[in-house]
C-alpha cells in the first residue's frame, strides 16, 4: 500500500489555538490514498460547535467511504471518521446542549431533523433528512471537527476518550442490535464475526442474559471472545458454524457482522424456529439469498439494524462508566490512516484501531 504520510511541514507552530487551518485525513479519490494535508479549521453556525479531537476510531464504513464502495456515494473531496470524541472549544449561536469544554462524542448521525414522524418516535436514525459525520458531513480524521450541538452526546467522567471513540459507532450499532434481536436471559445468541463490532456485540448480548456463540474465521478473535464472554466459539473455516449451532439447538437470534454475504446466509441457516436474523455489516456486495417457505414455515423475522440513538448512546456510555464493558483497541497516529486500512482491510486488526491526533509541534 502507501508509505506512512508526512505531516505538512506548513502546519503546527506556536499558536495553534488562533490557526485558522488544521490538518486533516482528505479522500480525493475513491481510487487513490487518503492524503493528510492543511484545510482551513471549521467555524461554528448557528447551532454548531467546533470540537478538538482527542480520538477517532476507524469504522469499516470509513473505508467503504473512502473507496466509494455503497450505492450512495460520498462527494469527494471529504473527511471520513464518525467515531470523533474531543473537547468542545467553540460554541455557536443558539447551543444549549452542551458547553465549551465538556468532553463530546460525535457519531454517524450527525444531524436529523427533530420534527418528522421517525424522528418523534424514537427512531432519529431513520430521518430522510439526516446528514453523516465522515459522509455527507466532514467527519473527525482531522484536529478539529465541526458538529451539530444536538446530536453530540456527552462523555461522562471516568470513560478513557480512546476507549470512548470505538463505544460510538462500534458500541452503539451493537449494542442497539442486541435491542433489535430481542435478547433475554437464556437465548442463544450467534454472533458472525469478531472485530470491533463483533467484540462489544458479545458483551452485550451477554449483559442482556444471553448465551453467546462467537463465530470467525481467526483463532485469536475467539480467544478474545471467550475472554469477552462468548460461552461457545466456532471457526468457520474448520467447521460449519450451521452445524455447530444446531447441535446447540440453533440461536434465538444471530446478529450478522461479517462484511461476507457467505456468513450472513449461515447466520440465517444458524436459527431455531421463531428466530431473529439481525443485519448490521454492510458488504460491498449487496446481496443474500434467502428462502422463502423456511421462512415462513419456522416464522423467522429478519431485520435491518442501524447504529443507534443518541440514548442508546448514553446508555453504552453508562455501561462502560460502571465497568460492564472492555474496549479491545489501539491506538495510531492519523498520518498512518492509510496503512491502518490496509490492515483493517487485510484482517490483521484484532479489534479497533483508534487514530490521534499528532501533538501539535512546540
Ligand atoms: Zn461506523
Ligand atoms: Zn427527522
């Protein structure tokens, strides 16, 4: 892949808090590398804040972002990262939510609208008019992002930023998707895939009572999900995770992480009768078959899972702040951003890589 990136040369100095620029991790191209270059530094509208980044973990989404891969596409050039967590150093007319200096996470749904009938119930993340942290919005692979004050959530005292930034895009999917399934005390939960969402999915659905099977394809992802909580692990490269689950008498409910539609199809074939099939990973490959007359026969429910709310993002942070979760991650600087997706990319990362800024130079 690309070489580790220099850090401009023009940026940093002794003044960093009155810059008008900052540097940023900028897709140009859905081909070629990210490149770390001098933007301006955002200023806050009405309603906005600007927040200096601490940590921003790296999501797949951002390197589907990057490579253009889903149907709706990012418009180049912009800014991935929507697992942002930082200070809040600048306040726009009207913000109420939060105040300069309070420690702030910045999530995928960075704006909704607030009036329409998704947004009333319960369901902010099905607003037609939200707009994305790292998609539609610049996200926080940068010094400092600009975000909407409402739709930040706050980072209680006692939760480590590098730990805060996997808990919210990584967390909250999760943990809403263990929601979503329905987990209670004694289900068999199948969990496809072990990485940063599949190793809080784990803990989670465990925190719900269930009784966890991990499945991956990599031998240390499920000693770390045993580590986690998973009762049962299978390889799925030496075994057919199906059968192994079967033999448990099949899950109440399987969440699908993998970005494979291969282990999606097996999460399916995985389920009891009356079972859930949570969809959360979203392949490059759009596709699954699914057959009908199981379907119908074995009344299984099949459900789409989008991130979470901003309370379900709350309440990750409130598990975390009372140790009912560990964050499996490290940290790297942001001018590696481009070997860090390779190795995401390669399958090399155990869980989550987390980037921060460099120290701004003396
Ligand atoms: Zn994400
Ligand atoms: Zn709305």
């Amino acid at each position: 892949m690309t070489s580790t990136l220099a850090r401009p040369t023009t940026v940093g100095g002794s003044s960093r808090t009155t810059a008008k620029t900052m540097y940023a991790a900028v897709v140009h191209d859905f081909d070629g590398p990210l490149r770390l270059e001098e933007v301006a530094k955002p200023v806050a509208g009405a309603g906005e804040i600007v927040v200096r980044v601490e940590a921003s973990g790296l999501c797949h989404t951002d390197i589907h972002a990057a490579h253009g891969d889903w149907p709706v596409k990012p418009t180049p050039p912009f800014t991935p990262g929507h697992e942002g967590v930082g200070i809040v150093e600048e306040i726009g007319l009207g913000v109420t939510e939060v105040a300069a200096g309070d420690r702030v996470a910045i999530p995928w749904l960075g704006y909704a609208c607030g009036t329409c009938e998704y947004c009333v119930s319960g369901w902010e993340t099905l607003c037609l008019e939200q707009k994305n942290m790292g998609y539609s919005l610049d996200g926080s692979f940068a010094e400092y992002v600009k975000a909407y004050g409402r739709y930040v959530v706050k980072v209680p005292d006692g939760v480590d930023p590098i730990d805060a930034a996997p808990l919210t895009c990584a967390g909250v999917t999760t943990y809403k998707a263990v929601k979503v399934a329905g987990t209670r005390s004694s289900d068999l939960v199948a969990v496809f895939g072990v990485g940063g969402l599949g190793h809080l999915a784990i803990q989670y659905a465990a925190i719900a009572g269930g009784r966890v099977i991990a499945v991956d394809v990599v031998d240390e992802k499920l000693e770390l999900a045993r580590d986690l909580g998973a009762e049962f692990t299978v390889n799925a490269a030496e075994q057919d995770p199906v059968e192994f689950i079967h033999a448990l008498g099949g899950a109440d409910q399987a969440i699908a992480l993998a970005v494979s539609p291969e282990s999606f199809e097996q999460a399916y074939r995985s389920l009891r009768r009356k079972g859930t099939l949570v969809f959360v990973a979203l392949p490059a490959e759009n596709h699954i078959e699914l057959p009908i007359f199981e379907t119908v026969l074995n009344g299984i429910t099949v459900v789409g899972s989008i991130v979470g709310t901003r309370v379900d993002l709350r309440e990750v942070f409130e598990l975390h702040a009372a140790g009912k979760t560990r964050v499996i991650r490290e940290t790297r600087s942001l001018s590696d951003v481009n070997e860090a997706m390779a190795d995401v990319e390669a399958g090399r990362i155990p869980a989550r890589i987390v980037f921060t800024p460099e120290p701004t130079s003396a």
